[in-house]
C-alpha cells in the first residue's frame, strides 16, 4: 500500500470514527448547538469519509494500471486459431 492510499485511508477511518461519535453524542447540549437541521454534521463527515475511501481506490486503481499493462499477453482461443487458418 503506496503512502497516498495509507494517508486517505487513515483520514477515511478518523471520519468514520468522528461520525459515529457525532451520532451518538448528538443528543448532548454541547453538540446541539453545532447541528444543522438540514444537514446534520454526521452527514457531511459520512460524506467526507466516503470520498476518502474513493481516493484511496482512486489511487490504488491508478498505481496498477502500468503493472497490469506489462503482464498482459492476450490468449486467443482454439477456436479462433482456427478461424485464421480457414481465412
């Protein structure tokens, strides 16, 4: 796992975290204050999680495209083999 995708993953778990905790704690006074009806602050950092997530696959998706380049050799079936010397 490449630097990037530790470091987005880490910031998608700590928000994972923080937005249980603000659910579970949004019954106190302290934190009621901070709630938005419309758009409560367990929401934004669920969705600030799930775009942490996507950037960690974003990377790891981008880091193995050139491996997985190099390693490809295609496998062209009998059938196909056949086709081409009927041809």
């Amino acid at each position: 796992m490449s630097a990037a995708q530790r470091f987005f993953n880490s910031i998608g778990v700590v928000l994972t975290l923080a937005c249980f905790a603000v659910v579970v704690a949004g019954n106190t006074e302290l934190l009621s204050r901070f709630e938005h009806t419309g758009f409560p602050l367990s929401w934004i950092l669920a969705g600030a999680a799930v775009l942490a997530f996507l950037a960690t696959e974003f990377c790891d998706s981008s880091a193995s495209l050139p491996e997985e380049a190099e390693d490809f050799e295609p496998q062209f079936s009998s059938e196909w083999e056949a086709v081409e010397l009927h041809s």
